[in-house]
C-alpha cells in the first residue's frame, strides 16, 4: 500500500448552515483487478457525507489492473487531504492500494523556455485567463529573448545561462528556484536544453515537455523544413513527461494538424507551433487536475 498527499489545507469548515462552501478533493488510486474495490471508495466517502461529484476508473484488463480517479465534496469530516490519506489506509490496505489525496490547492507552475514563444504566450493567456487550471509562479531562461512577454505578464523572468561548463550550476540553482518558489510543475515550453540524467530523476513525474512529432525522423535543426522537403502530410506534437530518456517519456497528450502540398516551411511552422501550444496547454490543466496517472511508459489520462 502507497499513499502520497498533496499539500494540507489550514482548516475546513464546519456545516452551520447551508451557505458553507463545500471543500473539493479528488482521490486517485490504482490497484489489483478485484471485487468490492469500488464499493468500498464509495462506502467510505459515504459514510462520511461526502458527495461524488465525477467518477471515472479504467479496467486494465491485459494488467489485471484497475485505474481510480473520483473527485468529491462536503462539509463535514476531516479538514485535509492529509486526515481522509490516514483514515483511508485502513481501507487500502485490504486491497493493496496505490492511492493519493488531493485538496483544493491550485498547482504552481515554472515555465522554462529558451528563444520561441509561441508556447509560453499560449500558457500565459490561458493562465490569465482562468482556464489553464494552475498558477505560474515564474519563466526561466537560458536566453533574455522573452523576458519582455513574461514581465508584461508580471511575471518573474529569471535568466539562467547554460554552457557545458555551466550546466551542473545552471540545474543547481534551478533546484533552489523550485524550492524558493514552491514549484509543483516544471514545464518545459520549447526549452532548448537536455536536462541531465540526475535532474530528470529529481524532476520525475513533475516535469511535462513538448516537441514536434517528427522525431525520431526529422531530427535536429529546421525540422519544418525537413518535413516540406519529404512532402509530409500531418505534423504533430507530443507532450510527455520528462525522463532521462530524450523525447521518450511517458506521453500524456499529442495533437496533430493535416496539412498538404501548399503549406511551405513557414505555414508548417505555424502549423507546428499550433499544434505544440495545444498539446502543452491540455497536458497541463489535465496534470493539475490530477486527471493523469503514471503507469510504467505510460500514462492513463481521465478527460
């Protein structure tokens, strides 16, 4: 049996009367296919007057395993995600559950980039906007090309250079801002560095990416121009989480756009970049949302 909670709210109210606010949590837990898995969710939260408000679960059947994600509310009971983990273990236990808590708590986001924009603008808007579904605490740079975007926004621009001799310093005191700034999230939106093997490590499961999903095809540099000279017909983009393994992480959302003979390297380009920010933007909201569960390469995504 796991359990992993997210962080402790101050205090939940008590139900003097029916203007009380209901607290929101979210359950997510995976274990062994068996019966009474679900009654004994349902039971728990039941007995505790709490009211189901979305309920999804996925039975993997070539892995004998069943996948939870229930979101729920009320007004009574205990006032954190932390007391409902320790009341629940009980429960748990008997089927040897992987479970995690979740309260109201929005997440907070550090968006690292380099020298394209078009992603951070996307997250930005949709940040200030109310529908990304986390709050960015701050971008960081290896470059000061869009510290203008990210200041007009009032957002923390930090610039952290990067060179092969900088590179253990540049990641240390990427440590320490996440620290600083009580980071849950790191995304990477377009940034153009390799993280090394012991950061990915660091970062596992709290870290998202973007690329174009030409890989492992069109490497390198000008991948657009790449695609226009074979005649492609689609391009796409893949967000995933990071691993020490390049681009391979486990994937939790790509988008992909049709395209044709009249589209040059610059409208598959735009195309691309498109398709990136969409894909990024859903991955995301679905991450702070608790909508994604890890399962080995894999991801299982509750839309």
């Amino acid at each position: 049996m796991t359990s992993t909670l997210a962080p402790r709210l101050d205090s939940a109210p008590s139900r003097p009367d029916a203007a009380v606010v209901p607290s929101t949590y979210v359950l997510t837990l995976s274990c062994l296919e068996q019966p009474g898995i679900v009654h004994a969710v349902t039971k728990f939260l039941a007995d505790r007057l709490y009211d189901i408000v979305e309920h999804q679960q996925f039975d993997d059947s070539r892995r004998g395993v069943l996948y939870l994600r229930t979101v729920f509310a009320g007004t009574e009971g205990p006032a954190s995600a932390a007391d409902l983990a320790a009341e629940f273990s009980l429960v748990a236990r008997d089927y040897d559950m992987d479970f995690q808590f979740h309260d109201e708590r929005v997440p907070r986001i550090a968006v690292m980039v380099s020298k394209f924009g078009h992603c951070l603008n996307d997250l930005i808007y949709r940040w200030r906007s109310g529908t990304l579904g986390a709050d960015i605490a701050m971008v960081i740079s290896n470059h000061e090309d869009l510290r203008q975007m990210a200041e007009s926004a009032g957002l923390p621009f930090i610039h952290v250079p990067v060179t092969a001799e900088s590179k253990p310093a540049a990641e240390a005191r990427l440590l320490e801002l996440i620290a600083e700034y009580q980071i849950d999230l790191v995304v990477l939106a377009r940034y153009m560095q390799v993280l090394s093997d012991a950061l990915c490590t660091r970062l596992a499961g709290r870290a998202i990416n973007i690329h174009h999903s030409f890989l492992p095809g069109f490497k390198g540099a000008r991948p657009y121009h790449q695609a226009y000279d074979r005649g492609v017909k689609q391009v796409g983009a893949t967000a995933h989480y990071v691993t020490g393994d390049l681009d391979e992480g486990p994937i939790i959302e790509q988008e992909v756009i049709r395209v044709d003979h009249r589209y040059g390297p610059a409208e598959l380009t735009t195309a691309g970049q498109d398709a990136e920010s969409q894909a990024l933007a859903r991955a995301v909201r679905w991450h702070a949302q608790h909508r994604v569960m890890i399962t080995g390469n894999s991801t299982i995504v509750f839309k």
